[in-house]
C-alpha cells in the first residue's frame, strides 16, 4: 500500500473495522486515563455553553453515549457500517461517514470529539480532513484531537490484532501541532507516556471566533 493512497487505505480499514473487528472493539474496555481526558473536554463543553456535539471516529459509541448522558446533542460518526449499527442500536443518531468529506451541514456542530480514528489519515490527506472538520464547527467551538504519536513513520503494523492490518500515522509532536495549528487555535497539548513508545498526544483545539451565546471576553 502507498503510503498517501488514502483510497487504499479507506478500503483497508474498512475491512479492518467490518463485523470481526466491530465485535473486538466492543470487547474492549476503555482505560481509566482515556475516561479522564473524556472527562476533562466534556467539563470544557460545560463552560462554554456547548450543545451540539459531533462525534468523528465514533466506533462503537462509547464516548457519544457518555456525552448523550450528560445532555448533549450527540451525532455519532463511523466510515464503518458496522459501527454505526452498533451505535444506533444504543439509541444514537448515527450516521456512516468518511471524515475526509463530511456530508454536513457548515456550522452545525459547537463541538468536535475525535478520540484515536486522525492517526488513519495520512499527512498527505490531514490538511483536508482539518478543513473539513473547522468547516462543520461554528465559529468559537470546540475539538478534541487525541492520537498516539511516534516518530514520524507512517504504515501498516505487521503485528496488528486486526484483519487486514491497519494503516498509522506516527506523528511527532512537533508535527501535529502543526498540522492543527494551521487550522485552529491551541487551547491545551499535553502528551501521556506509554511504554509502547506511541506517547497519547491529547488536544483541545478551538475554531476561531465566538460562539453563538457567548459574550467577547
């Protein structure tokens, strides 16, 4: 697989994510630091007056259920169908969609939550996924951004648990501040060790502006 052929690599994850890999992402239990960082956004969502929040990457939808029961209008969103059948039969909207060309309306959405699914996309194609991304938010919102990062390579891991293997983007941190600073405000970066050497780079990034309700400080 080349390493920008996203088209490839669209097709890749989606057998990766089918049925099998649905069923093994259910299985699995959410570490007590990823509920924390879920925590800590959603306390940020609070503050700001947020409503409306889209889900990108929503696999089996945990977090948008966590968010639904803390009162937010939760949009739940997964390049696989089978995902999104999971998420719907929870109860939520859900919706199959390839985050490189959201079919959404512009300035829908007061915040983004993007927990591990940007870490797919190749450089090549990060740009008009953070496009796409700022595009749905309104002015003054909000976007979690966590992906483990790395070295800088980018390819599929031999050693994947999931059928066929996945591709990554191993970002460093230099890098995907970068990449989210062309398109948005830095609120808050923070990186977690892992003895896997793939650090958790946490981001809440903002869309410039105010949003609808709030008062200019």
């Amino acid at each position: 697989m080349a390493r920008g052929d996203y088209s490839s690599i669209r097709a890749s994850l989606l057998a990766s994510y089918g049925e099998e890999g649905a069923r093994l992402r259910a299985r699995k239990v959410k570490a007590p630091w990823k509920l924390d960082e879920r925590a800590v956004f959603l306390r940020r969502l609070e503050q700001q007056g947020c409503r409306d929040l889209l889900e990108i990457g929503s696999g089996t939808g945990q977090d948008s259920v966590f968010f639904a029961e803390h009162g937010l209008n939760v949009v739940a969103t997964d390049l696989s169908p089978a995902m999104v059948a999971i998420c719907g039969a929870k109860g939520l909207p859900a919706v199959v969609m390839d985050f490189a060309s959201p079919s959404l309306a512009p300035e829908s959405f007061d915040a983004v939550h993007a927990m591990n699914c940007l870490l797919h996309v190749p450089n090549a194609e990060l740009r008009a996924v953070l496009a796409a991304i700022r595009a749905v938010l309104r002015p003054g919102g909000l976007f979690f951004l966590g992906v483990y990062g790395g070295e800088g390579w980018e390819g599929q891991l031999p050693d994947d648990d999931h059928v066929p293997p996945r591709f990554f983007s191993w970002r460093t941190d230099a890098q995907i501040q970068r990449f989210a600073g062309e398109f948005f405000e830095i609120v808050d970066f923070h990186v977690m060790p892992r003895e896997d050497g793939h650090d958790f780079q946490s981001l809440t990034l903002r869309r410039p502006g105010v949003l609808r309700g709030q008062r200019s400080r």
